[in-house]
C-alpha cells in the first residue's frame, strides 16, 4: 500500500530528483503510470549515474508551489525492450518527450538501443523532513561562462 502523499504527488509528477546510493540528487523528468515514476537515462537523453544499475533510489518530489513535499525510498526496475511493460510504456513516454527528433516510435527505438527505461515504485513510507532546508553548493559544470566589467561609452565624471 502507498502512502498517500507519495500516490498524490507523484500523479502530479513531471520532474522528480533522483539519487542513487546517497548520492547527489539529480532532477530528472518523467512520467507517471500505475504508481510507478519512469524515467529515461542514457547517452542523448539525461544522466544519472548508476540509476540503470541501481536497486534501489531515493526519490524527491515537488509540489504546485515548487517546493519539495516528499521524499520517498524507491525500489529501481529496469524495462528491457521488447516486453509487455516496455510496450506500454516506451512509446507513451517518447511522446511526452519535449523536443524529440523524430517519432516517438523511432525515439523509443533508440531508447531500447542506447538507453535504459527504468521504473520507480515506491518502497516504504515517506522520509520524515528534518531541519534541513535540502540547500545544497552547486556542482562544477562546464555550462559556465567567464564574465567581464561591463563596457563603458564615457567616463564617469566624480563630484
């Protein structure tokens, strides 16, 4: 039985963070289907070290306001292509997919070739938030960008 938090928020779900083995959280995108939060990782579609090979992850879900409203232990199965789940599942997803080449049949195609399709179901009552605000450094990204002083036309003049 889940817990109805988790069951409520995860209906709502678009974008969970995800980690693995305790972990840095990743936020990843994903869809909700019969409980369960799957989510697509590998080379061309979003990274999260270890999911795929994982047995278990710990999720974190958002609420209407953007704020963290549960954080729940989650057992990892991993959707091979080709099986009755992967059907049901592939296709659905790749056509939630927000700027796909393609078709989403062909997209699910690759996935089953190059990706992993995972499924999250929950495995255990909610976490219980502490003190914490869940703030955490930024990781090191080489999206970043050396910035300069602005360029000025004249000289400003001291009184």
């Amino acid at each position: 039985m889940t817990h109805p938090l988790v069951e409520e928020a995860a209906k709502k779900a678009a974008v969970a963070w995800v980690s693995v083995g305790g972990g840095p959280a990743y936020a990843v995108w994903c869809l909700p289907q019969d409980g369960r939060l799957h989510v697509v990782v590998g080379p061309g579609e979003q990274e999260l070290p270890g999911l795929a090979e994982a047995a278990a992850a710990t999720v974190t879900l958002r609420g209407d306001h953007g704020g963290a409203v549960v954080t729940y232990p989650a057992q990892v199965q991993r959707i091979e292509p080709g099986g009755e789940l992967w059907d049901a599942v592939a296709v659905t997803l790749a056509g939630k997919r927000l700027n796909s080449p393609g078709t989403a049949e062909a997209l699910a195609e690759r996935w089953g070739r190059e990706c992993a399709l995972v499924a999250l179901t929950p495995a255990g009552d909610p976490v219980p938030a502490g003190d914490e605000s869940g703030r955490a450094e930024p990781r090191p990204s080489a999206a970043t960008n050396a910035t300069r002083k602005p360029f000025r036309l004249h000289r400003v003049r001291r009184r």
